[in-house]
C-alpha cells in the first residue's frame, strides 16, 4: 500500500499534507482485515473504441469472482460505489473473507482455484503452490 500511496501522489503530485492524508485513509480502507485476502481486479478493453460499451458488458461481475478451495467456493466482497446500474469502473477491488474451515482447506491439499462466473466471462486459473504458500502467509498474518 505504501508504493501505491507514493505512486499516486507523484502521479497526481500531491504535497498538501491534508491530501496525503486523504489518500491513506482511502487506501487503508483495501488493507484486509484479518482471515481475509485482497485483490484488485482489472478489467483490461485493449479495443478503446468501444470503452463505455464494453466496459457495461461486466455490470454483475461483482456477483460473479470466487476463490474455489477444494469444494467450497468463496464469493468475492467487491468495494462498493464502483458499480452502479449504468457505469462500471475498471479497477475494482475486492476482498475475500475466509472461514476457519476454508483458511485450513487453503493451507491443505485442497485444489485452489480462482474462477470468474460472469454471462460474458468466464474463467478460471489454478493457484500454483507457490502463490498458495505466499497468499497463506498474508492470510495468516
């Protein structure tokens, strides 16, 4: 969070201190809480002809993302007022909230799966072992 601060302050070259503090509070805000995991998900139109269009094609994605572990489907928490009925921003960011039983499924031997579940798009993406052991050590804290 710390390079994404100094990155938007030197982007935008903010100096007046009551600003930065705008920034860090805004951005604290993606910080997980504990037994949680964050993300922030991009929705990338390389056509920019059709920006606004295409953009509105994922209006419901914020219903759509789960981490699958093993069985059990963890739905994604997206930040609110970055979807509306109408617009939709590219940079959404979200949260996914484990239980007890699905941190301990993430630290066995249970498949880890990202997977997107959207009428216009669908994916999915296994997490090798070695982005599993680095998201369950954030997720342990």
């Amino acid at each position: 969070m710390i390079f994404q601060i100094h990155e938007m302050m030197r982007a935008e070259r903010i100096t007046d201190l009551d600003k930065i503090r705008e920034e860090i509070e805004v951005y604290n805000g993606l910080i997980p809480e504990p037994g949680e995991l964050s993300a922030t998900l991009f929705l990338e139109i390389e056509d920019q002809s059709h920006l606004r269009d295409d953009l509105l094609r994922f209006l419901g994605v914020d219903e759509a993302v789960f981490l699958k572990i093993g069985t059990r489907k963890i739905q994604a928490r997206f930040e609110e007022g970055r979807s509306k009925d109408d617009k939709i921003s590219a940079v959404q960011y979200v949260k996914f909230p484990f239980t007890a039983d699905q941190r301990a499924a993430f630290a066995g031997s249970a498949e880890a799966t990202l997977l997107v579940e959207h009428p216009n798009y669908q994916a999915q993406v296994r997490l090798e072992a070695e982005t599993r052991e680095s998201l369950l050590a954030d997720l342990q804290g």
